[in-house]
C-alpha cells in the first residue's frame, strides 16, 4: 500500500508531529489573540457622530411637534430620518434596507474618514450634492464637514425617492433650517433643483413640482430650472465655479442618487463607493457632476451602495434599532497581532532546527531507533 505523505529523508514521525503542534499552536494563537488597534482622527470622528446624532434627533423632535407620525413599519427604531412610502413628492422608488442603513450616526465617521483620506482641512472648499432621498446620510454629510471646519458649497435635489425626506411640508429643505435654527449645522444648500428623473420631476405630477418649488422657495436656496439633463449638470457646475471664485475645490462628496449628481443609473455605478481618486475606465461615460470633477482631479466621494459602505467599515446592515456612538472599525480595527505572528514563525524555525538537525523530538519521546533487520546474533 503507498504512503499517503512524504517524510524528508533522516526526519522521524515523531520530529514532523512535534513541528506541526508548534505550526497549530502558533496558529491558534494569532487567531484567538488578535489585536485591536485605534483608526486615525478618533476624536474627530467621535464629535462628528454625535453632532449627527443630535442633529437627526432634533429633526425628530420636529416631526414630533409639526404631529408628523413617525411609521413604525418604516422605522422601527423610531429615528424620525425615515419616510413614507408614496406621496406627492416621491420621485421613485427606494429600497427600505439601504435607507435603515443610513440611518446611523456612525456614518459621519465614516465621512470623516473619507475626506481625512483626500485630505480635506479646515477652511477647505468642498462641493456637495444631496437629495432629500437621503435625510440621514445628509446629515451625517453636513456634521463630518461641520467638525472639520471645511466650507461646503451644496446643490440639493428636493425631492425623495422612498422612504426618504418625502412628508409634504417637511422635506430636506425644511429639515436643513432645523438644524440651522437649533444652531447644529451653520450652513445649508445654496442652491436646489426639483430632483427626479433629469433633476427636473420628470413624471411627477403638477401637484407634487408645484410642492417642491415651494420647499425651494421657503429656503430662500437658489432654484435651478433646467430643459435638460446635461443642462442641469452645467448649470450646477457654473454655480459651484462661481461661488469658488479663485479658492480650489478639494473634493466632491455625492449623497444618494440625485441624477445630475450621478448621471442617471448607469453613472451611478460607474463610480465605486467611498472614494474615487480618478474617474473611472472606459467608454461611454454617463455625465455627472461627479465625473466632471473627477476628470479635473478632484477626488469624489461617491455615498451610494449602503450594503457596501455599511460591511467595508464594520457598522450593520437594515438594522432595526438605535445604533450607538462609537461602533464599528471606522473606529477600532481588530487585526492579527504582529508580534504573535512573528513569534509563531520564529517558534516554527527554531522546533524544525530542534527537532530535525537536533534530533530532539526523538529524544523527548523517548524513541529509539529501531533495530535493522535480519537474522539475530548468535548467543556466545
């Protein structure tokens, strides 16, 4: 019968044994021991959750008083950021899931993180596009930029797809001067557009458009009338040029999907979520404000694909309560210890020379070498 392994010449069982316990030992080890290391701008990070923490609380307590009902179907952790189904001033469709998801005050780490990494400081200009589709992430948005003291400069879309900033008379326009008025954010859209299909409420009623200029209108935020896609996406960015002046840009954030922001579904995932340092490869690019600045070289930070943001930095996914400060390893990293690791390693070499040049696994087994065969010697 063939053996199933091969042993080295001169190396005995009992040595392979004793060097492959240290191998699992070593193993077991780095696995159960690992190591929790801190994420940079800790404290930066920290202040920026809880200011979106109590941003998106002082949004609810505002629905509360304006006897807004806050759906426990829609928002079962009662965060008052999450919205109807169907209203007037819903432009399409949106997945429950990824607005749950958003609804995390850890995300303004997060954020903090992103713009940390394109190397974004205080008194920096950062040009931003929100919808209302996504109240939380927004806020999130808004209190990462609050914390580092950058200057946005912000386009909204006013309306919301599903579950978004959609309770008529209440919508993200409306939740920004409640933050300003409780003197959380000091800062809020300059501009809007209607939002929608082409950034102008395509297929929305004339009730729902009528709705939405409105909300502009209340803000006191520039409106944005456009005929077209490519013209909404030029006149956002002559508006963010013009407000620059000869200050640069240093980065672009997009919230959600807004479709000038993007450029419809396509251009939406062309760009990968998180940061995107150069514009994306290939042919028939859709147009975007965000493909715009990336072919100038401005990094963008593209807050699209909840499910992957949430599990690239460890916060959970549809959750259904209120989600603490501080959780997630945008924070906190665990890591398998170096040091456990290396000694793991130098454990293995020194029981290979040990039990192989040294022949000691033999010698702590007690194993004698066995006798060569043949004929016995005769008895003198």
């Amino acid at each position: 019968m063939k053996k199933l392994y091969w042993r080295p010449p001169g190396v005995s069982r009992a040595a392979l044994m004793l060097i492959t316990g240290v191998a699992v030992v070593s193993l077991l080890a780095v696995t159960h021991f690992p190591q929790v290391k801190q994420q940079p701008w800790s404290g930066e990070k920290l202040a920026a959750a809880r200011l979106a923490r109590d941003s998106m609380a002082a949004i609810k307590r505002e629905k509360v008083r304006r006897a807004i009902p806050i759906d426990s179907r829609f928002d079962p952790a009662g965060t008052g950021v999450i919205g109807e189904s169907i209203t007037p001033v819903t432009s399409n469709t949106g997945y429950l899931d990824a607005k749950l998801t958003s609804a995390n005050p850890n995300f303004a780490a997060v954020i903090v993180h992103l713009l940390k990494q394109a190397e974004v400081g205080k008194d920096d200009l950062v040009a931003v596009g929100v919808s209302g589709s996504f109240p939380a992430l927004n806020v999130s948005t808004y209190a990462a930029l609050a914390t580092l003291g950058a200057t946005p400069l912000i386009i909204a879309s006013t309306a919301s797809s599903e579950f978004g900033a959609n309770h008529v008379g209440y919508l993200w326009l409306d939740m920004e001067a409640t933050l300003e008025k409780h003197h959380l954010i000091e800062f809020r859209s300059l501009a809007a557009s209607l939002g929608g299909i082409d950034d102008r409420g395509v297929g929305m009623s004339d009730t729902g458009r009528e709705l939405l200029r409105e909300a502009i209108a209340r803000s006191g935020a520039v409106r944005i009338e456009a005929d077209s896609l490519t013209h909404a996406i030029d006149e956002r960015m002559a508006l963010y040029e013009r407000r620059a002046g000869e200050r640069p840009i240093r980065a672009y954030i997009n919230v959600g999907g807004g479709s000038a922001s993007v450029g419809t579904h396509v251009g939406k995932k062309q760009f990968g979520p998180g940061l995107n340092r150069s514009p994306p490869s290939g042919e028939d690019m859709a147009d975007s404000v965000m493909l715009r600045f990336a072919k100038r070289g401005v990094p963008v930070i593209h807050l699209s694909s909840m499910k992957v943001l949430a599990e690239r930095y460890g916060l959970p996914y549809d959750p259904r309560t209120e989600m603490p400060i501080g959780q997630g390893n945008v924070y906190e990293r665990t890591e398998p210890n170096r040091w456990l690791a290396a000694g793991g390693v130098l454990a293995i070499l020194l029981s290979m020379l040990a039990f192989i040049r040294m022949d000691l696994g033999a010698r702590v087994l007690r194993l004698t070498p066995r006798a060569p065969k043949g004929h016995p010697e005769q008895m003198i």
